[in-house]
C-alpha cells in the first residue's frame, strides 16, 4: 500500500483526537465546540463522513452525546451552511440539524441552493416542507383530480343527451340554432353541475 493511499484511507477511519473532543462533552455549549471542530475537519478534508461517523460511534461508547448521532454524520457540512444563516447561530444544534435534514429530504439535490438562497434561518424553515406534508398535498391532489373527473363524466353525459335530444341520435348539429342552444345547455351544466375546477375553467 502506497503512502498516499494510507493519508487517503486514514480520514475514513476513528479519529483518535475528535473522539477525546466528543467524549468530553458535557454540556450543550461543548457539543457545539465538538461539532464545529468536525465541521472544521471535513472541510480541511482530515477526516471523512465516513470518518466522521466511526468517530461518533466509538465516542458513543463511553458516553451518548445529548444531540449528535453517527446517522448526523452526513450533514455536518450542509448544516454548517444553514447555521450561518441569519439568525441560525442562536439556534441550538438539533435545531439546526434538524432543519438541515428535513431541507435535504425536501430539496433532495436542490437543498444547497435552497439554502443559500434563503435569507434567514426561520425563512428556511418556513419555507421547507415536513414530512408527510408533500405525500399528503399529492394525496389531496389526486382525490381533487378524481372528483374532477367525476364531475366531468357528468357533464360530458349531459352534453352527450343534449345533442341527442337537440338533432336526434345520430348527435349531428344541422343548424347554427340548435349549436347556440348546445352551447347554453353546456354552460348551464357546467355552473350547476361541475365541479369548482371545471366551472373556473369554462369561465376562463
């Protein structure tokens, strides 16, 4: 094994000198010097996420850290960003994590320039979907888009009548007359019996 192949494989394994700095924590205050030491290693590129990770969970060993999880590992540097909006600096750690989580999960690969973009920390967080919140909005869509459909079948039904009533079953207009009476007994059924979606449509 050549040595740049050790300095490579040596970020991705426990660091000894972050594990002693996260296994001191004993408060709040000292989780957030422990988390932007490792923030400040990631972005040397001294230690990895992967690194990062099996340091957490070796430091775990000896005592649970109130806020960061080997499972955090992965948004150390993405958070850093979110903590230097404004306002984010007065957060506590699991509000930042979380707010970075929930961004990434929204986002996906938007969430950087979500965040950048964003012009303070409660903007972000305004402005980011929770979970469970987008599967409900497609939900509520698709019961919209059935009762659309509903209600458009019924129309439809109702145009299909009216030709036959107005030029016998063979549905043909003969005459400009009997297309204007079409045209009032559509816009007739679409106010009374269309759904909201459809009546905002034909008003158009």
């Amino acid at each position: 094994m050549t040595k740049a192949s050790k300095q490579v494989s040596s970020v991705d394994v426990v660091n000894v000198s972050l594990k002693s700095v996260f296994e001191s924590v004993v408060n709040l205050d000292a989780e957030m010097t422990a988390y932007e030491e490792a923030v400040r290693m990631l972005n040397a590129g001294t230690i990895s996420v992967r690194g990062l990770k099996a340091t957490i969970e070796a430091a775990q060993e000896k005592g649970a850290l109130p806020t960061i999880k080997p499972s955090t590992a992965q948004y150390f540097v993405l958070s850093a960003s979110v903590r230097s909006l404004a306002g984010g600096k007065d957060k506590p750690l699991k509000e930042i994590l979380n707010a970075t989580i929930q961004a990434k999960r929204a986002f996906k690969k938007d969430a950087e320039e979500k965040i950048a973009s964003a012009k303070s920390f409660a903007e972000l967080v305004k402005s980011t979907p929770k979970q469970g919140e987008k599967a409900k909005a497609e939900k509520a869509t698709l019961a919209d888009v059935k009762a659309v459909l509903a209600h458009a079948d019924g129309v439809v039904a109702l145009a299909l009548k009216s030709l036959r009533e107005l030029s016998g079953e063979e549905a043909v207009i003969k005459d400009v007359s009997s297309a204007k009476m079409l045209i009032k007994v559509l816009e007739h059924g679409i106010a009374t019996n269309a759904h909201p979606a459809i009546r905002a449509k034909a008003s158009a």
